[in-house]
C-alpha cells in the first residue's frame, strides 16, 4: 500500500505532529511503500522570512531522519525540488470548485487569527490535492485538523477523473481516534500558532517549564481528579501502554493525587521517550552534507514516481498538441 503524507516546515515540529503523523509514518515503514515530504511551498503561505523557511525545512529533515524515518527505504524529500506537483496543481484548479474551497474552515481559520487573505492560502488545499495524487498517495495518515482538506482532495480528484477520464487514484484518510487531536499545554489542540506546544526536541530546561505549565483544574488534592478533557491526563497516557493507562486512570480516581508529581513524571517520560533519537538529531545537525545528499536522493525518487502520473494528466486534459 502506499502510504503517503506531508508536514509543513513553518516551526518547529511538536508532539501534536508526532503523535498525530511522524510516528504512525515510521510504524508504517516496515510493511509499506512510505512517501513522506516536507511542504515548503506550503508554508510560504505564513512564513516571509526566506532565512527562516531554509531553516526550518533543514531541521525538519533531521527531525524525521533522527526518528527513524529511511531515507533508502522511503521516499523522503523537500515538495519544492519536485516542482512539478506546481504544474499538477493548475490542472486541478480548474476541477477545483470555488465553493468548495471556500468552504475550507483552515483558510477561515488563519484569515481569522490575521493571516493575510493571498491566493496562496485560498489554493492550499489545491496543492495539498497535488502533493497527494501526483504520486499515488493510496492512504494518508493525517490528524483530524486536515480531515477538510482530505475530503477536498478526494473531491478533486473524483471531478477530474470524470471530466477527464481515469487519471487519479482516489485517496482515503486515515485518521486515528486516540491521537486525532493532541492537546496543548492549555488544552486546546497543540498547534504552532497557539504557542501551547511541547517540542519534540526541546532543551531539558525548557521542556521541563512547558510540562510544568500544563493547565490543571483546581480540584483539591483529596478529591478524585477528572480524567475527561484533562491535558495533562492526556498527553501523559500518549506515553503508556494500555495497562499504563488503565493505572494511570485509577491513580486520577483516588483521591490524594497532586498534579504536581504528575507533571514531573510526565516530563521525564517524554524526555526518556525521545532520549534515543536526541543524539542522532544532534549527529544529523552536524552533518549538514549527509542531510542534503539524503534529501536530492529522496527527490530524485518522487520525481521519478511522479512522471507517469503528470504524463498521463497533462494527457488526458490534452496539454498534448502534438499527437
Ligand atoms: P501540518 O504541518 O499542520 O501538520 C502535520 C501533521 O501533524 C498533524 N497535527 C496534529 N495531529 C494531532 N494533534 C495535533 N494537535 C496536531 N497538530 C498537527 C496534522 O494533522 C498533520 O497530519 N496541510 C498539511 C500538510 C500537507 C499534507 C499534504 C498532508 C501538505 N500536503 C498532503 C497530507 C498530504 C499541514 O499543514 O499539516
């Protein structure tokens, strides 16, 4: 099966991200075809800082590549060395209805929090529509924030397909309920453009003050504590297995638990949970030329998948003259 998805490089990669899509990815690795990019273009609808943007995609790749992601295995690259998906996304616009993109709750959203109205972020979902037919994208392991932007792609692709004939392979979302929306430190979804993440690969010092901030009710410490829309209940069990769950639960039911004891666990589970792949994120930075001759190969490879898929778009919509 093909399993495909992209992030954007617009900050720095956050558990949401993680549990939401690095992490099924790589489980999915071993028994799939992966293909997993970094979406650059994509984030030129919110990020104007050149220095910042180049930044930022090198270290999401060595994000991806320090938790395991193969880059010999998979398909791993940077959106904007395959340019062509550019080219797919104009064939797509034009089977990309205006109602249904304004329909998209992501452009309102970011219009909302001031983001500037631009064509770009009004065409997100078009691209994101390219990135996902122009390699065969079967199945896309996403969070629930991009459920919207799955079934816009699908749309697009079922409008082409019947104006134009069979071209696309229809993609179906895969979306997992336990991890579908990460809460952040104050309990709304963990998101970049709130600024209530956990990083990844955060400093000791400064994970250590976000999960002791993690916002708590004010049940007294003798009562039995929530365990439903409870962040710090949730972002805790996202470390534990089923059996660690179940106690954790019993232990927020028992009257005397202090939430205190439990961030402090909480940060030393999710600095040892990352503890293996901190030094290999630490080598990859250091090791800019590996980096990049990772990412020109995974490049090369997508662009090989995409050509037959382009050829037979800019055929069937007949960008073919010469025939
Ligand atoms: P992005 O970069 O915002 O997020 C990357 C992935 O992380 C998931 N995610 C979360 N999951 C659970 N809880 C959270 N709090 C949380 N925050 C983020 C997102 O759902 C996403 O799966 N438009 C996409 C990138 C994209 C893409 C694609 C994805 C571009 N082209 C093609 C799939 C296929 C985005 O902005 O994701």
């Amino acid at each position: 099966m093909r399993i495909l998805s992209g992030i954007q490089p617009s900050g720095t990669l956050h558990l949401g991200n993680y549990f939401g899509m690095m992490h099924r990815m790589i489980n999915y690795q071993a028994n799939n075809e992966l293909f997993c990019f970094l979406v650059n273009y994509h984030a030129l609808t919110t990020v104007f800082d050149a220095g910042l943007l180049r930044q930022q995609t090198f270290n999401a790749a060595c994000d991806f590549l320090a938790l395991g992601l193969d880059p010999d295995k998979s398909v791993f690259w940077v959106q904007s060395d395959v340019p062509e998906v550019t080219e797919l996304t104009w064939l797509l616009s034009n089977v990309a209805g205006m109602g249904l993109l304004e329909r998209s709750h992501s452009y309102k959203d970011k219009i909302a929090k001031g983001i500037p109205a631009s064509h770009g972020l009004f065409a997100y979902p078009v691209l994101m529509a390219a990135d996902i037919l122009l390699f065969g994208g079967e199945k896309v392991p996403v969070g629930k924030d991009q459920k919207q932007h799955l079934e816009i792609a699908r749309d697009i692709a079922i409008r082409f397909n019947g104006t134009y004939g069979e071209t696309f392979i229809i993609p179906e979302p895969d979306i997992e309920e336990d991890v579908a929306v990460v809460p952040g430190i104050d309990g709304q979804k963990m998101s970049k453009s709130y600024g209530n993440t956990l990083e990844i690969f955060a400093d000791e010092k400064s994970l250590r003050k976000k999960v002791m901030s993690i916002k708590t009710d004010s049940t007294p410490v003798d009562e039995p504590k929530p365990v439903k829309d409870n962040p710090l209940f949730d972002l805790y069990a996202l470390f534990l297995d089923e059996k660690g769950r179940a106690e954790l639960e019993e232990r927020f039911l028992t009257p005397g638990l202090r939430y205190g004891d439990v961030k402090k666990e909480l940060f030393g589970a999710i600095w040892e949970h990352f503890a293996p792949y901190r030094k290999e994120r630490e080598r990859l930075a250091a090791d800019k030329q590996f980096v990049l001759a990772a990412m020109k190969k995974g490049a090369a490879k997508a662009r090989a998948a995409a050509a037959p898929f382009l050829e037979k778009a800019r055929r069937n919509v007949g960008l073919d003259y010469r025939n």
